[in-house]
C-alpha cells in the first residue's frame, strides 16, 4: 500500500508555491499573460478607439470660437433686351455675368453656449477615460482569473489522476490479499467500485480543464504552457476594510465617470438656458462681380455688419430642452448615489471574501495534513485487521477531497484580491508593475484638441 506516495505533496505543488519558492525557468507567469491581455484585448483596442472618438468632440465645440469662412463663386450666359421708358433705343446684348464673394462670419456671443458646450466636450472625454480604466480592470481582472482557473483545473486533475494510480494499485493489492483469503470478494467489489467513481472524477476534471484552456486562448491570446504560480495582490490595496472602502468612492472609475457624467449634464443645462439669451454676430465680405448689367462691366461690394438677435419666442421648445435637461441631472445625480452604494458594497463583499479565503487556505492545508496522517494510520491498521478496504478507500477519498479543497481555497485567495485591487480602482498596468507601454489617452487629446483643418487621424488614416 505504499502507492500513496505517488499522491502526496506532488498533486498540488503547482498552486504551493504560489506562496513560497522561485517560479520555474521559461515559465509563463501572471504578469505576463496579463501584459498580453492588456495589449492585445480586441475589446480593450475597441475602447481606445472610442475614447479617441470622443476627443473630437472637444475640438468640434471649440469651433464655435473661430470664424466660419465661405468663398462663392458664378459664372454663366445671360441674354438681357432692355426698353428705356423715355424714346430712345433699346439697349440689348449678350452677357457672361460671373463674381466672386468671400465672406467671413464670427459670432461674438451666443449665451455662453460655445464656452459650456466646451467644457461638457471635456467632461465627456474624461468621463470616457474612466470608462476606459474601467474596462482596462475588468481585462486584468478576467486575465488574473482565468490564469488561476487554469492552475486550479490542472491542480485538480494531477489530483484525480494520482488518485486513479493510487486506486489501481489499491485494487491490485486487494485482489493479491483475495487470491490468499485474507478479504473477501466484496473488498474487491469496493475497490473496483471507487477506482470508476475515481476514473468518472479524472474525466470530469479534464473536460474542465480543456474549457479553461478554450478560455484561457480567448482571453490571454495564448494556449497556456508551463504556467508558473499565481500570488495575491494584497500588498497593492490599503490593509484595513475601512480605508478600502474610503479609497473604492474615490478612485473606483465606475464612481468617477459617474461624477463626469453629472458635470456633462449641468453644463447640458447652461447650453440649453444660453438658448434664451441674445446672440452677437458680425459679419464681413467683399464681392468682385463682372458684367451684371449692360451698362456696368465691373462691380465691387464690401461690407462688415454687426447683427444682434433677441429671442422673444420660438415656440416652447426650447423651455421644454432645459426642463429635460435638469432631469437629467437629476437622474445622474441619483444615478452616483446608486454608483457609490454599489462601489462600496462590493468593496466589503471581495475584502470579506479574501478574509474568508485567507482562512479556508489554512483549514485547507491542516485538513491535507490530518487526512495524509489518517490515510496512512488506517492503512496499517487495514494491514494488522482492524480495518476493512472499505475503511482504507473512504480515507483516501477523504485526503483527494481535502487535496482538490486545498487548490480551489488557493485559487480562491488571490482571485479575490485581483477583486479587492479592482473594486478599490487600483488595478492597473502601472500599480501591478506591469512590463508594458502604458496607453495614455491625452496623447491623442492633446494632438486634436487645438486642429483647426485636416482629415487625417493622428496616425496617418
């Protein structure tokens, strides 16, 4: 019955040195599959891209601040037959009448309009950055955890395999002690009996473990190989529950882009009461025309004109815009409430899981070392007759359970403190000290923000 050395310590080690011992060499650790989760993510790409897609939005309301400029010109044929009302001759020729006019617009004031639509336009990319940083968690999150699902299922299965070598030997042994008359053929039965629910287990655990792996390519990009342990994050977060759930209402990016979304919507109302307000325009132009009458070959017109334009009524509308508008704010007002609430309950919830997890780690590690102690001492009382096989098969299926047990409380503690980091809004590439270029989203900002021509995106589209 020694077999069960091929069982012991080995099964799990994957997951055991999480905690203790250097990582293998050419192993692929954590930091990196989530380096090429960051990198690579299509939809993390598509968020970038719409995150630059808002920035635009800045320079389109600064255009209300610079002058609108339009060139027009004509040309045609005309035939003109003129009677004069005293006697004389009709005056009657050809044409080809053509002009040229440039004119400039630029509104001066229109109720502050331009100046809020502005700031909502940088409000809205902010907002967008936050929602940015949101997704940008939720694809290291899911990295981390779908790393560690990985290393669990393949913990779990080097656990159900050993025990289906450890069930062999068992019923050959059985079997050896049948053939002398030292068991009975039910033994045996109860051998064969738990090597096939051993065996049904191993199947379950591989067929886990190939969806993981699907999982895993989506995810990280990669089939996962030689993967190194998995270690927790608790060093990146405050150490009290109480500071957490402090640092969740402030840094938490589904908190802060709900803050941007308010600021949006009040200025959504500036813009919409500015409707009610006069708006101050000049205007400028010059005109060369040629041949517009018979009479006179060329003609010149300039002029510059000021308007100002009192809204008296237009028909409700506008009273109804700003109305909605302050619902709306309202609505996001009550939408952060909502925001926080959540933030902070989930903060509580992760800090109160990885406790736990802390917790189930150790009972986890003293059930192994207790069913170990007792899966040996009934194997030499089973030797000297004071045990049956079915006493020996219970307790090793009491130490697989406290072995799969040991895995699955380990994968639960550092996945729940991927969580913890997150909820409190510090999961990032640059708080994980991650070996990659960071996307900064101001650096397409700050290269459209003031471009006042061209159709070419900043990277040559």
């Amino acid at each position: 019955m020694h077999g069960v050395k091929l069982f012991t310590g080995a099964a799990v080690s994957v997951l055991l040195l999480a905690l203790a011992g250097p990582t293998p060499a050419l192993a692929d650790t954590i930091e990196a599959a989530l380096v090429r989760a960051y990198q690579n993510n299509p939809q993390l790409n598509a968020q970038r891209a719409q995150v630059r897609s808002t920035d635009e939005n800045v320079p389109q309301a600064l255009s209300g601040y610079r002058p609108k400029v339009a060139l027009t010109a004509s040309a045609g044929f005309q035939y003109q037959d003129t009677q004069p009302l005293q006697k004389g001759p009709p005056i009657h020729g050809d044409l080809q009448p053509n002009s040229a006019s440039l004119t400039i617009n630029q509104t001066l004031y229109n109720g502050n309009q331009t100046a809020n639509r502005t700031r909502a336009a940088e409000s809205q990319v902010s907002g967008s950055r936050e929602a940015l940083r949101s997704l940008d968690q939720s694809v290291l999150l899911n990295g981390a955890t779908i790393y560690m699902d990985y290393l669990r299922d393949a913990a779990t299965l080097e656990v159900q395999r050993s025990n289906v070598r450890v069930l062999e030997q068992t019923l050959k042994q059985t079997r050896d002690r049948f053939n002398v008359g030292e068991v009975t053929r039910t033994d045996v039965a109860q051998s064969e009996a738990q090597l096939a629910a051993g065996k049904t287990q191993a199947l379950q655990a591989e067929a886990n473990l190939t969806t993981t792996r699907a999982n895993f390519r989506r995810i990280i990009g990669n089939e996962p190989t030689n993967l190194a342990p998995g270690s927790p994050v608790d060093r990146f977060f405050p150490a009290t529950l109480a500071s957490a759930v402090e640092l969740g209402l402030v840094e938490n990016p589904n908190v802060t882009a709900a803050m941007f979304g308010i600021d949006v919507n009040y200025l959504q109302v500036k813009v919409a009461e500015g409707a009610l307000l006069p708006t101050v325009s000049v205007q400028a132009g010059v005109t060369q025309a040629y041949q517009q009458q018979l009479t006179i070959f060329r003609q010149t017109t300039a002029s510059a004109i000021a308007t100002a334009s009192v809204p008296i009524y237009q028909g409700g509308a506008e009273y109804s815009l700003i109305r909605q508008s302050k619902e709306n704010l309202a609505q996001q007002r009550l939408n952060l409430e909502t925001t926080r609430d959540q933030a902070r309950a989930t903060v509580v919830q992760w800090w109160g899981n990885l406790q736990a997890g802390k917790a189930q780690v150790q009972s986890a590690q003293a059930q192994v070392t207790a069913s170990e102690i007792a899966l040996n001492g009934v194997r030499e009382e089973a030797k000297a007759g004071q045990r049956t096989t079915l006493d020996v098969l219970n307790a090793q299926q009491a130490l697989v359970n406290a072995r799969v047990a040991l895995v699955t409380a380990q994968h639960d503690r550092v996945v729940a403190s991927y969580n913890v980091l997150a909820a409190v809004g510090r999961l990032s590439p640059q708080v994980l000290g991650l070996a990659t270029t960071i996307y900064d989203p101001s650096v397409h900002y700050q290269q459209v923000r003031d471009s006042w021509a061209g159709v070419r995106t900043p990277d040559g589209r």
